[in-house]
C-alpha cells in the first residue's frame, strides 16, 4: 500500500483472503463491484484441512474458472470399517457434479483462488490486519486494519463488509455475532508424511480406529483419513465431533500418533517420514453463527458456521456461499446501497442460505447426535456398510452430491428429506 494511504474507498471490503473471502471478491469484481481483500498473512501461506476437494467443491472450481489441469484427481472414496476389506465407493453419476475429486494442498489452493480474485479486479491487500469495524448508528461501514508494522493504521470504507476471517471472526464477533452452543462442532489434526501411498486415486477413510489390530485391540474415538496428494506426499489426520463423549477431552495430535503407530509399515506413516508439525483446527457447523448478515455485514465461510456435519467439509461451502454473497451484494450496489431496496437485497442472502442447505444441514445434526452414540456407530459400521445400496445411498447423502432436479430414487429421497425437516 502507499505509505501516505490513511482512508481507502470501495463498494465492499472483504476481510480474510481463504477460499471463503477469495471466492467472494472474485465474483464481487467479475460483477463490477469495487472491492478491497484484505489478508492478515502473504501468500503462500498453509492451513490445517484434508487438502481432500469432492466434486462438490470441484464444481465451484469449474464456475469461478479456475485451472485445475496437473491436479491429483481421485474417483471415489475408500472406506474402512465393520470389516477387515475396505468399501471402495466411486463418486456418483450426477447432472449437477463432476464424477471426480481432487486433491490440492491449501498453500497452493488459497494462493491460486486470491490470484483469481485479483484477475477479475479485485484490489487484494497482503500482511495487512483487520483490528475492528468502523460503524455508524450500529451499522458497519468499514474496517481499521493495520500494515505489516503494525503501527501505521488505514481506514477501509465501504458500504458492505464480508467477514471470511474464519471460525473465531473477530469481525464477527466484534458485531455482537457470537456463536450458537446448541451446534455441532468438530476438531481435526493433520500432518504430512512422505509415502508411498501418495499416488492413490481414492480418497481413504476410517470410521474405525484401533490402537492395534482392528478388532482385537482399544477402538480410539474419531475417524481418520488418509489422502495421497500426487506429490510423493499424503495428508493424515484424525477429526472428532462434539457429540462423541471423549470430545474435549482428547489430545488430538496424540490420538494420530497412536493410530498411526499401527498402520501397516509399508505405508510409510512413521515419525521418520513426518513432514512438518502436526496442526489442529476448529470445523465449525450447521450456520453456528447467525444470522449472517446483519447491519451490513455479511458472513461467509467458517466465519459463519458453513462446515458440513456430515463430512467435515467447509471449502465447498465457503465458495458457494462468496458466490451467493456476491449476488447480494451486486444486487445492492444495483438497487443503490443505503435504500431500503438495497437492504433487501442483502437481506436475501441468509434466506437463500438457508433455502439451500437449512434442511441438509439440519439432517447433518441429526445424524451427529446418532453416530456420537457407540452402540449406533458400531451398528452402523457392522451391518450397514456392507450393504452395497445402503452405502451408495450414504455415499449421496454424506457428501451431499444429488441431483435436486430428476435424479433417481436416491437423490429424490434424499431431496425430499433435506424439504422435509426444519432448517437450521
């Protein structure tokens, strides 16, 4: 920034340039908006996250335009449990998806998404912090940030603020926006091994861990995962929800050890192989912060609670989400921000939120509250999984990847579900 900068002017500051802020200012800048993305750290910079994209979060990737040509592609997913063979399931025949995922580690991922914000338009602002909104009669006008310094403080004013500073959003927060107790949460720890199990072209997961011979030996609470990065490296972790009685109680990154001690050894997952720290991170769900928007300030991301309690998923939710926040704020910017209409328009997002995934979400809680049961998640595992119907249905509806629109029985039921019951 120029060093005589003190006050910066724009239709909408989006604060936090992870795939939920990128993705934002992107489409906010594709559709003329004036927008400012400020980022606390410099790309490239990493985040604790699977790397794992289903085609859910491909799809976003296809409309925002990003080239995704030399990515590890993987078919499906493969997972263990209730038997000594693992389920190999491959991603769903869709209208609406891509039959494929892919892999992509978030150093590279985030960095190319900010390069797409900045190709369309939008003024990105590196190593620049955002320390409180600047409000008026209640509402929010803009943000007071400071440079890399961390003395010299610049005012960024706009009619509309995004917050996608993540799960403990400042910004947020700092608006009176705190989160709901009554949702599930999650906690994930990952490292990255050097393997030779980086070239799979499935997706592994672990509704199962033992500290020793599965079956024979202590079940560990959580689930596990394993996925090959295409670069002679995997992504391990563990993850654990709120609902399971160990939640909180729990040394997560001792948890991954222990699992990992008992790994075969020709998968490599020893300390020997480790590359880099084991890292841990909040996976907030079910909108556990509302509403989100408010006197001008829209929530996006993590920064909202936008994580499926399904899967632990977040990034194709927080893409999704900067699109529909995008719309919103365009429509403002059309309709003349500060005008009732204008204030319609943004009052839309969260009601279109909610259209889309208020129901699916609400199942996702429902479902957390099940399987954090002992005696229903070894039902589960023992005599569901090896249904071959049963787990394509479970595959479509954990990885919310039906089509809404015709589809087969599957996707009609699961579509008549999400409907059916109440919307978080």
């Amino acid at each position: 920034m120029c060093p005589a900068e003190s006050r910066v002017e724009a239709d909408a500051i989006v604060v936090g340039a992870g795939p939920a802020g990128a993705t934002t200012a992107a489409y906010l800048a594709e559709r003329g908006v004036h927008t400012v993305l400020l980022e606390k750290a410099e790309f490239p910079r990493d985040k604790v996250c699977g790397d794992g994209l289903t085609p859910r979060a491909v799809k976003q990737l296809l409309r925002l335009g990003v080239d995704t040509a030399g990515w590890a592609r993987n078919k499906g997913l493969r997972v263990h449990g209730g038997r000594v063979e693992p389920f190999e399931l491959d991603w769903p025949s869709l209208g609406e998806y891509p039959p494929y995922g892919l892999v992509r580690r978030r150093r590279d991922f985030d960095r190319l998404l900010a390069d797409k914000a900045v190709a369309n338009g939008a003024d990105l602002r590196q190593r620049v912090c955002a320390t409180g909104p600047i409000t008026v009669d209640g509402r929010i006008v803009g943000v007071e940030a400071t440079g890399a310094d961390g003395e010299r403080s610049v005012a960024y004013r706009a009619p509309v603020v995004v917050a996608a500073d993540g799960n403990s959003s400042r910004l947020a927060v700092s608006m009176g926006l705190a989160k709901r107790a009554d949702r599930p949460m999650g906690v994930a720890a990952r490292a990255y091994f050097a393997s030779p199990r980086a070239d799979d072209d499935y997706m592994e997961s672990w509704l199962e861990l033992w500290d020793g011979k599965a079956g024979e030996s202590n079940l560990l609470p959580g689930y596990g995962w394993v996925f090959g990065m295409g670069d002679g490296t995997c992504n391990v972790g563990v993850g654990m929800l709120n609902s399971s009685a160990a939640f909180g109680r729990t040394n997560y990154r001792d948890l991954l050890k222990t699992w990992l001690r008992n790994t075969p050894p020709e998968w490599g997952l020893t300390p020997d192989n480790q590359l880099g720290p084991i890292g841990s991170a909040a996976l907030p769900m079910c909108f556990n912060r509302q509403p989100a928007y408010r006197d001008g300030l829209l929530l996006v991301g993590d920064a909202g609670g936008m994580v499926s309690p399904f899967n632990g998923e977040g990034i194709a939710y927080a893409m999704e989400a900067g699109e529909f926040a995008a719309d919103a704020i365009a429509d403002a910017k059309f309709r003349g921000f500060g005008s009732p209409a204008a204030e319609r328009a943004l009052l839309a997002y969260p009601q279109r939120l909610k259209a889309e995934w208020g129901g699916y979400f609400r199942l996702g809680q429902i479902f957390t509250e099940l399987i954090g049961k002992p005696a229903i998640m070894r039902a589960c595992t023992r005599y569901g999984l090896p249904r071959p119907v049963l787990m394509r249905f479970t595959m479509k509806l954990l990885a919310h990847l039906y089509d809404t629109s015709g589809g087969d029985w599957m996707d009609k039921a699961i579509t008549a579900l999400a409907k059916a019951v109440p919307k978080v």
